[in-house]
C-alpha cells in the first residue's frame, strides 16, 4: 500500500524532530544558536527549567523523538504488533504535544525570553500532531 501525503509528512517530520532536537543538544553545550540571540538560548537551556531530574530537556527531547521514529516505524511496517506501535505512538504525541505547549508558555510567560531553536522544535510538534490527527480521523473513517 502507497503511503499518503499526510503519512510521507509525519515520517519527514518525526525525521526532522530527531535532527533538530539532536542538533539543539549539541548547541546546550556552546553559545551559538541556530537563528537569532545566542544569549537567549543558553537563557533558556540554562535556566531552571533546563533540566529534569538532572537531565538537560534537550537530551530528553533527542530520546523522545527517538522513541517517536521507532513506535512511527513499528506502526508502518507490517508485523503483528502494528496496532500496538500505532497506540504508542498516539500516546508519543499527545505526551509531546503537552510538553510542546508547555515549554512555549514557560518561555513566553515565565522566562519572558525565547530560545528560537527550541521553539522551532516545538512549533515542529505541534504541527506534527495536527498531521498525525489528520491522519488518524482519516483512517478511523475507513
């Protein structure tokens, strides 16, 4: 079966979450910034809300989108465990989805200083999760 447009942009997009988010974890460690203020950048990478448990969110962000390719592929290849890839996955993006939303309100209105990598990772998401919903009322009408 061809994939649609919608599934090639999911794939294109959860590709895209795993470069960008391994990209921006390499830039936690310098002061350069992938478009705009370095300064704000390390701002928010650095701030209190940087880490979790000890662990810098950029590397949480590189394992989660991670995570996301592998239930995203296991849901596309055949195998008898399909179904259960797919509702992994479902649960991945809702989880990101929440954790997109907050990190763009914690910048915005606690922090009040924005890193531009880290919300195009997040915009990224969100964007990730219109499609995969897109998608999934699509095949649910089937």
């Amino acid at each position: 079966m061809a994939k649609t447009k919608i599934q090639k942009a999911i794939l294109a997009l959860v590709i895209l979450l795993v470069l960008l988010s391994s990209y921006n974890y390499i830039l936690s460690y310098s002061s350069v910034c992938l478009i705009g203020d370095a300064t704000s950048c390390s701002d928010v990478q650095n701030s209190e809300y940087g880490s979790i448990l000890g662990i810098k969110v950029s590397i949480l962000g590189v394992i989660a989108f991670i995570l996301l390719f592998i239930a995203y592929l296991g849901a596309t290849l055949k195998n008898k465990y399909k179904d259960n890839f797919y509702e992994i996955f479902l649960v991945g993006i809702v989880i990101g989805t929440i954790a997109s939303i907050y990190f763009i309100l914690l910048q915005i209105f606690v922090l009040k200083t924005t890193c531009i990598n880290c919300m195009l990772i997040d915009s990224a998401m969100l964007i990730l999760a219109a499609l995969v919903f897109i998608n999934h009322r699509k095949q649910k009408r089937r």
